[in-house]
C-alpha cells in the first residue's frame, strides 16, 4: 500500500495543482459575481429564486470561504464536500433537465458540473496532501 510518505513527487506537483484548480473556478466566479452582483442576482430571479441579491452575496461569500480552504488546505475535505452540494445544487438548480428542451447546450453544462462534482468528492476523500496544507492549526511540511 502507498501511503502518502512514499508517493512520487509528482503527486505532490498534482494535488497542489489540483487545489490551484478547484480555486481558480471558485476565483472567476465569484469575481464575476463581485463585478456585477445585479447580473447575478437576476440570474438567481430567472431560475425562480426569492430574495435573488441576498442569496448572490450569500453565494459569493461561500465561494470566498471555499476559496480560502482549498487554497490553505485548512478544512479542506470539509470544504470540498460543501464544495460538491453547492456544485450539484447549481447543476440541477440552473442546468438541470427543465432547462434542456430550450438549448442542448444546457446539458453540457449539466454533465460539466457532474465532472466538477467528481473531483470534489475525490479531493474530499484524499484530502489536501502534505505540503502547503493548514492542519486545524498547523501547517503540514
């Protein structure tokens, strides 16, 4: 068995980019969100939402606490876990199968979000790896 001691460095190169990835997503949308929160919030409306605007801030503010877990490494299965909710919510909520009779590329954007999905939960079992990982306080080496 390969424990995470004994692995290759590039799994180490992998999972730090890994986390660079699932942070960067977050990062454009969330400054997508912060650039035009109206935008945003008459998205949410369209999809059928209440309160559109308090929930575009509620979801930008998630996304900056996801940012910041998968970027430290502190919470961080915690995080992709929530992470993987609010990427499926997302999915269904605004891609889900009443959106694809109107454009096939809905769909697309319903299976990408299955992808996104997967590695999340991936990243969730496997954790944030040795280096460059906040652990509840201390920072991994």
């Amino acid at each position: 068995m390969t424990t995470e001691a004994n692995r290759p460095g590039w799994t180490t190169v992998a999972i730090l980019a890994a986390r660079l990835i699932f942070a960067l997503v977050f990062i454009m949308a969330v400054s997508f969100k912060l650039m035009d929160i109206n935008s945003t919030a008459k998205y949410i409306a369209a999809a059928g939402f209440p309160l559109p605007t308090l929930l575009a801030w509620l979801a930008a503010l998630l996304e900056l606490a996801l940012i910041a877990c998968l970027l430290t490494g502190a919470y961080f299965s915690e995080a992709a876990l929530v992470a993987a909710a609010y990427v499926l919510f997302l999915g269904f909520a605004f891609h889900g199968p009443s959106h694809w009779a109107a454009s096939q590329a809905e769909f697309g954007f319903f299976v990408d979000h299955f992808t996104f999905l997967a590695g999340l939960l991936f990243a969730a079992v496997h954790g944030p790896g040795r280096v460059l990982a906040m652990r509840r306080g201390w920072i991994a080496r």
